[in-house]
C-alpha cells in the first residue's frame, strides 16, 4: 500500500542580486501546486495570476487574479512554471516590468527548481 502524500503547507525563501536590485522570492508549497512571491523588501501584493495544465495536452489554463487583468509578467511565469512542473502556480510578480528583468527572475526560478524540486 502506498503511503499518502505529506499534507501541509512548506515555506520556502530565496534572494539574488539582479540589476543591482535585490530580489526575494517566497514559494509556499501545497500539494500539487505553489504560490510564488516575487518582489522587493517594499511588501506588495499587487498581482496574482494563476496558471494550470488541462487534460488537453500542452493547453494551459491562466487567469489573472488579481491586479491588471494584461498583468502579462504573472500570467506568463505562471504559465511557463505550470507547464515545467506539471503543477497548479499561483504567482505574485512585484517588481516593476522591464524587458531585462523578468528573463533573469525566470532564469533564477528555474535554477532554483532544478537544484531544489522538492520545495516546489
């Protein structure tokens, strides 16, 4: 017989330095999917997107939650991580929209997923 699955909620934080800014990210796990906070020390909360696979392939579902509904930052990463992880994403994208910063913000989750999945 198969053990279940762990239940509960699992923090996990990490920083880098990108632009000369410093970043932080907080993921909290859930089971089968994640919430993904991405921003400064200034506390925000000013988008929530969510992004998932369907039981057609490579069709995803997004919606934007919260915030501008052309929040493309969020929908996008939400988009890109639920289809990586094969999991249901939650993102807040907090930093101001630049062409140069979300490609390094979406570099740095994926390192991060790929040197730590079990956080995710």
């Amino acid at each position: 017989m198969a053990e279940p699955a762990p239940v509960g909620v699992h923090v996990y934080n990490f920083s880098d330095n990108l632009l000369q800014q410093v970043v932080h990210f907080h993921v909290v796990k859930l089971l089968d999917s994640f919430f993904l906070w991405i921003g400064t020390n200034a506390v925000s909360f000013s988008s929530l997107a969510v992004a998932m696979e369907t039981k057609m392939d490579g069709v995803l579902a997004s919606s934007s939650l919260l915030g501008e509904v052309s929040d493309t930052p969020s929908i996008s990463l939400a988009q890109k991580l639920a289809k990586k992880t094969k999991k249901q994403v939650f993102i807040s994208f907090n930093l101001p929209t630049s062409q140069m910063m979300l490609p390094l913000v979406e570099k740095r989750i994926i390192e991060e997923i790929n040197t730590h999945p079990e956080k995710f």
